[in-house]
C-alpha cells in the first residue's frame, strides 16, 4: 500500500459542465448524479467547479435565475493534484485546506476527481483520511463545508 497513488483511486467518469451551461443545468445534473461538486472545463481542460454551496451563495442568495451563466456561480480557484501524488499527500492537503473532494489534473487537462471518502476506505489510510475529515469537519462551520 505504500506509496499508493491517487490515479489509482480516483473516480475517472466525472460529470462536467462548461461555460456554455447555466446554473440550471448544473443542478439538474447535481440532482441525477446525486453529487453536489462539478469540474468546469474547456474542451478538456479545468478552469473551475461548482458546489451545491456556491448555487446557493452566488445562485440563490444573489437571486439569479436559473439561466445565469456558469462563470457567475463557479469558483475558479481551485485547488487541484496530479495522478502520482500519494494517497498520504492528499489526505494531508484535504485537511489543510478544509477540502472534501479534489480534481485530478494532468497537464491542465481534468483526469479524474479524488474524495476524501474514497481515501477514508483505503486500510492503511483509513487512519490518515479519518482524520483529514474529522479535522474538516471539526475546524470549519457546518455553513462552510462542501
């Protein structure tokens, strides 16, 4: 298990929108795939994501309608890892930046997309991801979690 890697673990099918989709059409897909975390990306290539928190924030609570546009909802810093980081590397970068799910991007371009729950199954991570999400959960308001 050591030195087990992310791309190893990592959901490859992931859902996207682009900029050419509304905040609609995010959360319909949100509500099929029963996620509340999309990569936005050009071609291939990530450029941000969308939360379920960031429609409601910048969705919602701006009462913008359903056809505004992606790029007034999505956040486009996003902190994002390569396949050959370790499983103990993302863990440990989830916890410090108070993050559950994390882009896997090769040469700019979106692979796959890493969640602290699938580190949290992983035997000798459990320990490691266990932690990260207690310390998530533990050091951020329940209003700030993603």
């Amino acid at each position: 298990m050591a030195g087990k890697t992310v791309s190893e673990i990592m959901e490859k099918d992931c859902v996207t929108v682009t900029l050419q989709d509304n905040v609609y059409e995010i959360a319909i897909k949100m509500k099929e795939h029963d996620i509340g975390f999309i990569p936005v990306v050009e071609g291939k290539k990530l450029i941000g994501v969308v939360t379920d928190r960031d429609l409601v924030i910048r969705g919602l609570a701006e009462k913008r309608e359903g056809s505004a546009a992606v790029k007034q909802v999505m956040s486009d810093e996003v902190q994002s890892i390569d396949g050959s980081t370790t499983i103990d590397e993302a863990a440990k970068l989830m916890a410090k930046q108070q993050i559950r799910r994390l882009p896997v991007v090769e040469k700019g371009e979106l692979v796959g997309i890493v969640a602290i729950g699938d580190l949290a199954v992983r035997d000798k991570f459990e320990d490691e991801a266990g932690q990260a999400l207690s310390q998530i959960s533990e050091d951020r308001p329940a209003s700030q979690l993603h």
